[in-house]
C-alpha cells in the first residue's frame, strides 16, 4: 500500500492517532470494571460467612483473624517493598491510619457483629447503601459524577431501598440492620479515602500497612473477647471460612478494590458495588437455604439495570472533518 506524502496526510494521521489514544484509555476503565466485579463477588461471599459462624466465632475473634491470615498471605509479595517505602509509610502514617480503621478495624467488624442477627442476604441488602457515601465523597473531592453515573446511582439505590423495605426476609431489623448501616458507612468513606491515596505509595505497601495496622488495633478488643467470651475450637467448619476471608475476601478482593478505585474512581466502583446484594442472596440462598421473593428479583433487576447504565461509557462524539 502507498503511503500517500502530500501536506493533507497529516490531519488522517492524527485521526488516527487519536483513535488509537482513546482506544488505549478505554482499556484502564474496563480493567478496572472487571477488579470492581471480581472484589464485589469474592466479598459476598464473606457476608456468608459472618453469617455460618456467628454461634461458633465470636464477632472480633472471626474480624482479627481474617486479618492476621490476609497478612501472613500479602507479606510474601509486599513486605520488601514495605521496607523500602518505610520512609514514605512515616510520611503517610495519618493516612494509612484512617484506611485501616476504616476498612479493616471497623468496616469487617461490624459486618461480623450484624452477622450474629441479621441474615445474610439482608445484610447484602444494606450494605449496598455504601456507594451512596462513595458517590459523596467523590463529589465534595470535586469530581465530576456525570448525568449517566448520577440516573445509574439513583436506579440502583431505589433498588436497593426497595429491596430493604418490602423484599427483605420478614425478620425484624433491629440492632443488625444499625450494624450494617455503620458497616455501609465506614466501606464508602474508606473507598473515597483511597482516592486520595498519595501517588508515592504503591498498592501493595498500602495493603500490608494497613492490614497490620488494623490488626494492632483490634488487638485490644480480640484479648477483651478472649477473655470474657473464650476461644473458639479449630475445626474445618471454622478453619476454612476463615481463610476464605482471609485470603479471598481480604487478600485478593482488597487488591482488586483498590486497584480499580485508582482506575475508575470510588463512585463508578460503586455503581458496581451494587452487584453485592444480588450475589449474597444468591449465595444465601444456595448455602444457607434464605428464601428469595419476586419482589427480591424485581428489585435486582433495578439494581443490574442501573449498574449497567452508569457504569457504561458514555460515546465518544465523532470527530467531523473540514
């Protein structure tokens, strides 16, 4: 094929190269959306767990050790590169302290506390509520939600609202559903904290730092439950859960989350967050037998609909030539 020299070449070039460009900046979003998606799955599985040990785990004890088997599975891949940013870990540390109450101290013990009550698929239900504070976050951050990412927060959050108020199991709330709401809270504040993560920190020094971090803080309360509630026996019906969520939900899912809030941001992670409800109740419904109403699927249709559409990315006008 002849390359064609003349002077109008130039513009075709650079067409080009624009499609090129916005083409390669589609990939980071849809890498992103997929993390989203694979943390959100992997982590409702968790909601399944608080629930199967809440008469054999007492809430903090099942909290401080998902946290010490995440750091026993993170430090092998993270802990060089730990030492080498101690310095910038001493700069950060007001930082890297709130993440990790945040996200790990409070966030799974909560969730763990409303598991002792509150079944799992309506523990799923509330915590959904969360990518609201994400989408707050990132607003009063100053960015910029967008009509498309605003209509698809709002379809899913009337899902959601829906779904707490008329497709729940019929069990009264209670305490469980104050938990949850305090859950809700603490993960959305923690996802639009990350996206003011400062850029000198990698991934994986934020991972291990806080995990250890939010495992010295629940020390205390772990030794209290200790001491007034006792152990728990080591069998596989304790042991395995455990690691699930230490090395799924808390390893891998934490991993992906951050990775794709760096991507797409805390609010259209969110939007993907919503996903959460309808997975727990699936997995409820498998693994525990929780029942699931017409209305549940009504309201998870609106979920999936408005994840969808926020999510999307919105066309790219065509450039016209002159």
């Amino acid at each position: 094929m002849e390359v064609d020299t003349e002077p109008h070449a130039g513009p075709s070039v650079s067409v080009r190269t624009l499609s090129v460009a916005r083409t390669g900046l589609r990939t980071p979003a849809l890498v992103g959306l997929v993390l989203a998606v694979v943390a959100t799955v992997v982590w409702s599985g968790s909601f399944v767990t608080s629930r199967a040990l809440h008469d054999t785990v007492p809430p903090v004890q099942h909290a401080f050790w998902r946290w010490i088997i995440a750091i026993v599975a993170v430090a092998p891949f993270a802990a060089r590169a730990t030492w080498r940013q101690r310095h910038v870990i001493r700069r950060h540390f007001g930082f890297l302290s709130l993440a990790a109450f945040l996200g790990v101290a409070v966030y799974n013990t909560l969730v763990n506390l409303a598991g002792t009550t509150t079944p799992a698929g309506t523990m799923g239900m509330i915590m959904a509520a969360s990518p609201v504070v994400m989408a707050v976050g990132e607003r009063l951050g100053g960015t910029r939600l967008g009509a498309r990412r605003v209509t698809g927060l709002a379809v899913a959050c009337a899902g959601v609202l829906l779904l707490t108020a008329g497709g729940g199991s019929g069990t009264s709330l209670g305490a469980g559903a104050l938990w949850m709401a305090g859950a809700a809270v603490s993960f959305g504040s923690y996802s639009a904290l990350l996206r003011r993560r400062p850029a000198e920190l990698k991934g994986s020094v934020v991972l291990l730092t806080t995990f250890v971090l939010g495992a010295l803080m629940l020390a205390p309360v772990y030794a209290l439950s200790l001491a007034t509630q006792g152990g728990f026996s080591a069998t596989p019906g304790t042991v395995g859960p455990l690691l699930y969520v230490g090395i799924c939900s808390s390893a891998l899912a934490f991993f992906a989350w951050n990775r794709a809030i760096t991507l797409i941001g805390a609010a259209r992670a969110g939007l993907v967050y919503y996903l959460q409800p309808v997975c727990v109740t699936l997995l409820a419904g498998l693994l525990l037998t929780e029942t699931t109403g017409p209305l549940q699927w009504l309201c998870m249709s609106l979920i999936l609909g408005g994840v969808a559409f926020g999510s999307a990315t919105s066309p790219t006008p065509r450039r016209t030539r002159t």
